[in-house]
C-alpha cells in the first residue's frame, strides 16, 4: 500500500533550498538553509547552521541533522503560502469547506443531506381521533 505524504512534509520539500528556523522540544533552535527532509523521521538536514542553545549561547555549524522526533515547530519563509501543493489543498479546503455549510443549511432547512437532489423531507402528521 502506498501512503501519502503529508501536508507538512509537502510544504517543508517546498522550503528545500531556503532558510529555515527549527524550534526543538528542549528549547534549542536551529537556523540554516534546508537541504533535505526524511519523509518518516521528518529529520531535517540543514547547511551553514546558526544553534542557539537554551541559554542562549550561538555556535555555528556548516551541517546539522536534526531529528524530526525532536522538532517544535518549524518557520518558514512567507513564499512557502504560494507553493502549488499548497495553493491546490487550499482549493481543496475551501471546495470541502463549501460542501460542509452546504449540508449544514439544508439539515436546517429540513432537507435530508443524504437524499440527492436535496428533497425535503416530509413530516408524518398524525390526526388525533
């Protein structure tokens, strides 16, 4: 069976190539152009790193690895909101979204939702005797 990337992993292979900042778990930070990220971890390879440690110390690597089980979050450049993957599940949202309201105002109308053509539903009337 094939699975199927996720929509973070999607928007981090978007960011291969520009600067990333990556918050860890304990507090430290890593800040570095991206150069690759693992589907499974999502461990992240990073070049000409800037670590900030939880005291506040900076060191400076020219590679890290870090661990995606280890990660935050992750910041991104504002470019990454143009990306095709994401411009396309934004679409989809929305798409989603607007079927959703739908469905909602016909149950409030007294349409049943499940009926296609969105038929209302009739109410039994009982006559009392």
């Amino acid at each position: 069976p094939q699975m199927s990337t996720s929509l973070p992993i999607l928007a981090l292979k978007e960011a291969i190539g520009l600067e990333v900042v990556a918050e860890l778990t304990n507090g430290e930070r890593f800040r570095g152009k991206l150069e690759s990220i693992d589907d499974k971890g999502p461990n992240m390879v990073l070049r000409r790193v800037h670590h900030t440690a939880k005291d506040g110390s900076i060191s400076k690597f020219e590679c890290a690895t870090v661990r995606g089980s280890l990660i935050r979050l992750v910041e991104m450049p504002g470019i990454i909101r143009n990306a095709p993957v994401l411009q396309a599940a934004a679409a989809g949202y929305k798409k989603k979204s607007a079927a959703v309201k739908q469905q909602r105002k016909d149950l409030k109308k007294g349409k049943d939702a499940r009926k296609s053509g969105g038929q209302r539903m009739k109410k039994a009337r009982v006559k009392k005797a």
